[in-house]
C-alpha cells in the first residue's frame, strides 16, 4: 500500500474538475428570495468534508476515460443528495455537532433543516435532469428512495435490541452504500454502454460503502473525539445499534447481553455506562471484528475493479479502500 | 354557474382514472423494508383530501383529447409532492390537526414525519421519471424547488410585520400555485405540443392556485372549525401574516397598526386577542377585500382557457373556479 494518502492524491488530481463542482454547487445553493437557504448551505458545505462522493464520480467517469463535462453536475447531485440527508439527519438524530462545528439544527432550528434539506433535495433533482440521461435519472431516483426507506427503517429499530445483522446490513448498505455505488455507478454509466464495466463500479462504490459504514460504526467506539469533531459513543447514547453491538449479542453469554440490553434500555445513559459496554466489547474483541468486517467488504470493493483496466486512477481508488480502514475521522 | 358541485362531478367522470391514481399511490406507497412508511402514508392520504391536484391533471390533458395513460402517473406525482410537503408542513407549523385527524408528528413523531415525508419525495422523483418525458422533469424538479425555496421564505418572514403584498404573493406563489400550474400545465404536455395551449393550462393552474389560497387565508379567519377539520386563527396564532392582515396594515390608522402588531408580538395570542384582531379586520372590511383579490385571480383563471377549445371538461375546470370562492373548508 502507498504511503501518500489516495484521497488527497485524488483530490490534487481532480482539482480542476473539484472547483467546478464547487463553483455549480454555490451557483444552485443561492436563492435570491430566501436569503437562508444560502446561510444554512454554506455553513454546512464550508465544514469540510472530503467531498469524497463526487470526487469518486469524477474518479470512476474518468477512470473510463470520459473527456466531457457531465460528470461536474452528476457530482454536484450526489454531494447535494448527501448533504440534504446530513441535514435531515441531524434533524432526526438530535445531533448537535458534526466535523467540530455546530449543526443547523443547533445554529438556526429544526423547521430551517428540514425545509433546507428539501430545497436542496430537490435542487439535486433539477441538477439531475440537465444531465439529459432518463437512465441516470433513474439510478438516482431509485437511490434517493432507497435512502429515505432505509433511514425510516434505521429510525424504527431504534432501541430494537433483537436487531439481526441482516436487518443492519439492510440499513447500511441504503442508508450509505447505495449513494456511494450511485456515484460510481452513474459516473461510470457517463463513459461507457460497457454493462460489466457499469456493474464492476456499481459493486465497487457498495462495497465500500459498506465498509466505509463499518468503520463509522467502529470509530463511534474506538474514535477519538477532537480528531473526529464529533462525540464518541453517539450511537449508544441515542440507542443505535450497529456492527460492534449485534456482534457481541451474537457472541456473548446470557449475562452479558442481559447487561448489554439493560445499558441500552436506560433512558438517560452516562459515560459510566459507555465505559462499561466498552469493556464487554473489549472481552468478545468486537471491536477488532468489527474492523475485519470492514476489511472483508474493502477487500471486496478492490476485487470489484478487477476487469477495469488499469491506469492511474484506478489504482488510486483501489488504494481507497486500504485508507479507509485506517482512517481515523 | 352550476348548482352541480363542479368537483363532484369531475371525481364521478374521472372516476375510472382516479381509481388508477389511488392504485399506483397505493403500489408505490409500499415499503417491504419499513411497515412504518405506509401506515403513515395510509393516514395521510385517507384523510379524506378532495384530490384536486390529480383531478386538474387528468382533467387538462384530457380537456386537450389526451388518450394514452401517462397522466396517471402525473397525477400520482403531482399528489406524492403534495402529501411530502403537508408532512413537512405539520413539522413546521408544529401541527396538530388536519382535515379533522390528528396529524402524523403527533401520532408518531417529528422524525418519522420527515423521513416518510423524504420518502414520499422521493418517491415522486421516481414516479416522474418512469413518465420518460425530460421536459416533464424539467417543469417538475423546478416545481419542487420553488416550492421548498417559498417554504423557507415563508418560514423567514413568520412575525415580520413589515411583510409587503409583493412578498406575501411571491410566497403563495412558490407554495402553493405552482403545484397547481404544474399539474395542469404537465397534464397539457401529455396531451399536446402546441405552446400556446400549455401555456394557457400553466397560468390557469397558476391564477387558480393563487385564488385556492387567498381563500385558505380568508377562511383562516372566516372559517368554521367544525366544517375545516382545522382550527380557525392557526395563521395568527404562528404569526403567519396573510393577505387579510397585510391588507389592513396598508388601509389602517396608525392606531389600529400598532394594534395588530403587537397582537402580534405577543409570545402567547388568546382568543380574546383573536376576536380583537377580527374586530380590527371589520373595521376595513378586509375578509371581504380578500375575498375579492380571490375572485380577481378565479376570474383570470377562467380566462386563461378562452381559447382552448369548449368541451364538458373544459366547462367544469371554468366552473371550480368559481367553486372554489364558495368553498367552506
């Protein structure tokens, strides 16, 4: 593996390509007649996310050797699809940081989230159409629905303690995945009429999705506070289960899980109790399970390229995959 | 004008197509993975709405001889927007009743309501683009931005007293008129290509839209809670200021302003503070003011179709126009 961190080679890459993409992004964020819509927008597109989705749209359309310019408006969709939902989501977890700065919902209020997400969601939509392409149109609609069934799923097993892994899996692979096998896919589709190529994206983007997912999960965890700008244990404090839970669940002796279930049951849970679920994870090495899980899904996602041919792109979002294991925000 | 209900008698001509519009909403409301989703959609699309969005969009494209099957789908679309944005809507406005039900943020919660209502989006994105049409996407995706963007206008100017008219109709505009201009205008480019045609459905919607809303306000003040299903004053009780209280703050002495505004201001409105409020309004006969600005916009509604050919359809989309002034709930 390369020492030199893929995504910021990617980005030095793709920077031509990245500032178009910022540039159509702050024209569709303005608003002439509601001034808060580009307040709020801006707040969140400033906090400096990676801007990992479009940059592995432009990645796979390129990676193709597409040489024309649709693929700056499919990623500007898919980065607006994403921050609608992060906005929403916000909304609906009760967030109050995100990437080290205060939430929308914290800075202004919920009403403004929900009614800027959907302006953004639906501006996704209007990005979406000028691509001219009804197949586009059609992965992303499906996704963006898939999304939205997959979160009121997540929202309804909440504090479900007998959650299975396949139901988790279910949850992560629309809640993340899918917009990330979207990106690929849809990139790719820009480049080729290739159908195995289309489909090796496809399964490209959701396999790392997932395993991107899993080591979200883990760092909820493992993670480490003032790096990652937000809290450790946000999943257990607001009664999510995830990987590292379900696992030892599936692991554990009777007592354990009582006590597992019991901590989870608590209506207000304290660091004491963080600490001592961490220490059960700890006795079943979850944490270390978890992380293989997401190893196995990465190692798949690289798999998935295997008939692409090879060039510098490629190998870059092949090298994703191993830093996104280590990654530790 | 007829004695016959106008809308009455569209539900019982279109009554085959209306059926298939509740099939599809049905089929497409479904979610395997989340028992969630339709139960609320269940609730909110049984609550007994009149479905006049669909109704003005099969009724265009087929007052042009549209003969094929796509409006359905329209229609469909046109009503997924519509119950997405009421869901929004009762988050908001914190809500509590509709159409006589308990709205869905009380029978659940604030967070499901935004997801189902994402859902919903989504879900018409999906619907619309299976209609294979780009211009249809076009007028739809737009459609759908203004609405959102005039949501959060409306949003920003809750308790701005100094509210102007021109802000005020921007607002009923985006929220409100465009679905209904959409839905006739799209039903209209099922059926034709001649523009001038389609423009005639699109402003026809649009001025309809406008009056539909001026009544809304009107009754807001007017109206009988019993007969709405909704509480009378909901506007001043949000600090929602309308047409009936922008209107009199232009007319009014410089007393009766301060009034009214600092009814307004007041953190907790009473009924004593409504019936005030209403005592102020009779004094510049603004209920009845606003009734006439609904009748202007009904009668350029009607207008709008001079030239599209006369046929039975035609004549009842002419006659809700003026229905709709008589409206009670």
């Amino acid at each position: 593996m390369s020492s030199i961190d893929p995504i910021n080679e990617l980005q030095k890459l793709l920077y031509g390509r990245l500032e178009l993409v910022d540039q159509l992004s702050l024209k569709m964020m303005k608003s002439e007649n509601a001034p808060r819509i580009p307040e709020i927008t801006k707040h969140i597109f400033s906090s400096g996310g990676k801007k990992l989705r479009p940059l592995m749209c432009i990645a796979s359309a390129e990676t193709l050797n597409y040489k024309s310019n649709k693929h700056i408006t499919l990623a500007a969709t898919i980065e607006f699809i994403h921050t609608a939902t992060l906005l929403h989501d916000d909304v609906v977890d009760e967030s109050s940081t995100r990437r080290g700065k205060k939430t929308a919902n914290i800075l202004w209020d919920n009403k403004s989230s929900v009614l800027v997400g959907d302006f953004l969601f639906s501006r996704a939509f209007q990005l979406m159409v000028s691509t001219n392409s009804l197949n586009i149109l059609e992965v992303l609609s499906n996704t963006a629905a898939l999304i939205t069934e997959s979160e009121v799923l997540q929202l309804t097993n909440i504090r479900n303690i007998d959650i299975d892994l396949k139901t988790y899996f279910k949850i992560i692979e629309g809640k993340t995945a899918i917009l990330f096998s979207a990106a690929c896919e849809t990139g790719a589709m820009l480049a080729t009429n290739n159908i195995e190529h289309i489909k090796c994206f496809k399964e490209y983007g959701r396999a790392f999705g997932i395993s991107f997912q899993l080591i979200d999960d883990y760092l909820d965890y493992k993670g480490n506070t003032k790096l990652m700008g937000k809290d450790v244990g946000n999943d257990f404090y607001n009664s999510k289960l995830t990987f590292p839970i379900i696992f030892t669940l599936s692991k554990a002796t009777k007592l354990d899980c009582l006590n597992i279930k019991n901590l989870f049951k608590k209506p207000k849970k304290s660091k004491d109790d963080f600490d001592t679920l961490l220490n059960i994870l700890n006795k079943y090495s979850s944490l270390e399970s978890t992380k293989n899980e997401a190893i196995k899904w990465s190692e798949m996602a690289k798999k998935s390229l295997l008939s692409i041919p090879n060039n510098k792109l490629k190998k870059l979002l092949e090298e994703i995959c191993d830093n996104i294991i280590l990654r530790k925000l």
